[in-house]
C-alpha cells in the first residue's frame, strides 16, 4: 500500500498542470508546489519553503515532471524513478544523493513494477543533441538528464524529508530538439520569446519536442491519478 505522501514538486507551467489534472478527484490530495526550473532557482525556493514550514523532517515527499532519456533503451513517455541523482558538473563530480528507498519501492510497486529504475544527471541546461545525450549518459553512468533533481535532493536531505523522484521521458537520446539553452530566464521561468525562436529556427526538431511532451505529459497525468486518485474511485 502506498504511504502517505503529503506534498508534491513539480516544475512550473505544463508539468504543474498535468499533475493538477491527475490529481482531480483524490479525496485527500498531497499539497502541489510549482517550482522554477533549473538549479539556481530551485534552491532559494526550497529555503523559502522551509522557513515557511512546508518542508520538514520526516515529510514524504515526491518531485515529479518530465526529464530526457540519455540511454536507447528509454523511449519517449516512459516512466522512470530516480534511485541516485548526480551533479553534471566537472568541478563536483562526487555529488550525488540517493531518493528514499522504501518510498522508491513503494511508488513502484503501487504502479505494478511499470516503471524503470534509472540513475539521474542534472544539467545546468537544456541538452538539445542527440550526440551530447549520449556523451553525457557515458560520462556520468547516468540514465536520463534533468535541471533540477541534484539541488532538490540535496536540499531536502539536509531538511530530513523523505523524497522520491517520478518523471517521464520526453524526448530521448535518438534525436535532437531545439536548442533551448535562452528560453529560460534566471528566475526559472520561461522566455516566450526566445521559446518562438528556438522553436521556429529548427521546425522539424519543434514538432518533434512538441509530440514527445504533449505524449509524456498526458502520461504524467495519467500516472498522478493511479497513484492518488485510482483507490478513491
């Protein structure tokens, strides 16, 4: 039986919405926190958290969004969870934390063994090639590539919080996507402008980026459900 689990974390935007849709009908839903994206952002949004007292020691706690596959065995809109996340940065390669395990088991057990047990490597930034995905899961033994699961779980393993990782892959390793490295401001948030200009100077990589989320995000609203909502239906 899947243990209570009192808040959710999920990038802002379209990933928060998903999960807000999957969540419709729980009977006693966990709280959901959008956060930026990326790093920088994350970890002063998590202080704020916690001096807010929505984080604290021995809360359970599940970060959910989206993430891209660096291995050719993950396809586009599989579902993975994290056992270990590393930091993709050379000046810190021995960062790396591990998600709860009983959670992990518990999650993956609730969701009938579906999904795939990966390790984790975050990025500073989008990674749009094909070539460099492939490169980056060699380099660091990773599985899939995200922008925020090393800043998330060492903060909340200081704070004492339980955490496990559910993502979805949504775009893999096989072909490229738009080059999104200025679509992001500082803040986390997205530039909608640099995102048309990204998107529009490489057509054929937008329509592939546009299928692979909007695939990968009716899955992460599928799986919110079967996790909070299935046994209260």
């Amino acid at each position: 039986m899947l243990p209570d689990i009192q808040t959710i974390l999920v990038p802002k935007g379209a990933e928060h919405q998903a999960i807000c849709r999957g969540l419709r009908g729980a009977l006693n839903p966990p709280t959901v926190f959008p956060i930026p994206v990326g790093s920088a952002a994350l970890i002063p949004c998590l202080e704020g958290l916690e001096q807010a007292g929505c984080l604290y020691g021995g809360q359970r706690l599940l970060v959910m969004g989206l993430c891209g596959g660096l291995t050719p065995k993950l396809a586009v809109g599989e579902a993975v969870l994290y056992q270990t996340c590393v930091a993709g940065d050379v000046d810190h390669p021995h960062r790396e934390f591990a998600c709860d395990r009983p959670l992990t088991a518990a999650i993956q057990a609730a969701l009938g063994h579906s999904v795939a047990l990966v390790k984790a490597v975050t990025s500073d930034r989008v990674v749009s090639r094909a070539q460099e995905k492939r490169a980056l899961g060699q380099r660091f033994h990773a599985d899939v590539v995200d922008m925020e699961g090393i800043a998330a779980l060492e903060t909340l393993t200081r704070i004492g919080v339980e955490v496990a990782t559910l993502r979805v892959v949504s775009d893999d390793c096989q072909a490229d996507i738009p080059n999104l490295a200025n679509a992001f401001a500082a803040n986390g948030s997205l530039k909608p402008t640099a995102l048309a200009i990204a998107m529009v100077s490489e057509p054929l990589a937008a329509v592939r980026l546009i299928r692979g989320s909007t695939r990968s995000l009716k899955i992460l609203q599928n799986l919110t459900f079967q996790l909070f909502c299935s046994e209260s239906k």
